[in-house]
C-alpha cells in the first residue's frame, strides 16, 4: 500500500501526499498545516484527524512539540436530531 494515497482527513478528503507537499513548500505549524490544506476542518471538527496532522508535522520537522496552540476539534455548529434527518416519526 502506497503511504501517500492514505486519506488523513475523511471529511476534506485530503490526503498524506497533499499534507506533505504542502509542508515541503511551506515548512509550517500543525495549525498553518491545517489552514492551508483544511485537514480537521470538515464535518467532525477535527475529532478525528487532529492527533494525525499534529504527529505528522512532529516527525517532518523533527522538532518536540511547541508550546503553541494545539490544534482544537468543535462540535457541530448546531446540534441535529435523527427526527430531522429523516427518522421515523413518534
């Protein structure tokens, strides 16, 4: 299996190619990693894929983890319930 074609974020569907590009051309934070590419800014917040973009960015740039902000997750905008997604009525 290729290591590059491996989707990092479901969400964005962005993979570990486009993450590596992306920081070769712009060694960069986890957070700037995440804003230039949208990894951890789909449906989920982030939950998922988080703990992945910070670790990748820890073995790129071979450096301890910064005191900087780490990179947060955040529930949905407003919660939905099965009832409005189409569920069956009481």
């Amino acid at each position: 299996m290729n290591m590059t074609s491996v989707i990092i974020c479901r969400c964005e569907e962005v993979k570990f190619a486009h993450l590596l590009e992306t920081f070769e051309r712009h060694p960069c934070s986890s957070r700037e990693l995440k804003l230039r590419t949208r990894a951890g800014m789909g449906y989920c917040g982030g939950r998922n894929c988080r703990l992945l973009v910070d670790k990748i960015v820890q073995e790129l740039s071979q450096a301890p983890m910064s005191n900087e902000l780490p990179l947060k997750h955040q529930p949905p905008v407003r919660p939905v319930s099965f009832h409005n997604l189409g569920g069956d009525q009481p």
